[in-house]
C-alpha cells in the first residue's frame, strides 16, 4: 500500500509540473534554448519585426515573437497562430502553445 501511494504522490508531482523540462523564466533563459538556432536572435531581423502579420507571413521575414519579445527570421518550420484577425509569428513551438493557452494575455 505504501508503494502505490508513493506511486501516486510521485505521479501527480510530475503531472502537476508537466513533467520534462521547465519552461524557461527569462528572456534570457529562453534565448539560451535557441542557441546555436540561426534564425533566432538575428540583429538584423531586430529593425524591422513585425508583432502580427495580415496573412501568414513569407519565409524569410522579420517576426517578433509575441510569448518572448524575440526577433527571428521566418522559416518555412515557423509556427503561427491566428487571433482576431492577425497572424502571429512564433520562435518556438513552446511560444505558440504558451499563445493559444491564453492569447489576450500576448497581444497588447
């Protein structure tokens, strides 16, 4: 009995942080996630990024990420998402599932 209820605790604990790894708390935690990723954290693409886009936005244009605040270039892996009428550009999968959980809490 005591072995299943050790189980058990252990069990919720690791659902109850989502198990894995932790989602980084910094911008700069975040952009160490994406070291080493070349459209990622591109000073070129800083200038010019668009937050949101009329239309999904072409490969190779300059998005800010509206979960990070980081500027990257658009690929043809880039996620989007689409919300009130916009299309929104993200540097990570992470960023577009942190978006579609409660979009209006991005967008300003």
């Amino acid at each position: 009995m005591r072995v299943l209820a050790g189980s058990l605790s252990l069990a919720f604990l690791v659902a109850g942080c989502g198990g894995g790894t932790p989602e980084p708390e910094t911008a700069a935690e975040h952009h160490e996630e994406h070291e080493g990723d070349a459209e990622h954290g591109d000073p070129a693409a800083a200038a010019d990024a668009q937050a949101s886009f009329e239309g999904a936005p072409p490969v190779g244009a300059h998005a800010l990420c509206p979960v990070s605040g980081e500027a990257f270039s658009v690929s043809a892996e880039t996620q989007t998402a689409e919300y009130q009428g916009r299309t929104y550009a993200f540097c990570c999968p992470r960023c577009k599932g942190r978006f579609e959980a409660n979009p209006a809490s991005f967008v300003h």
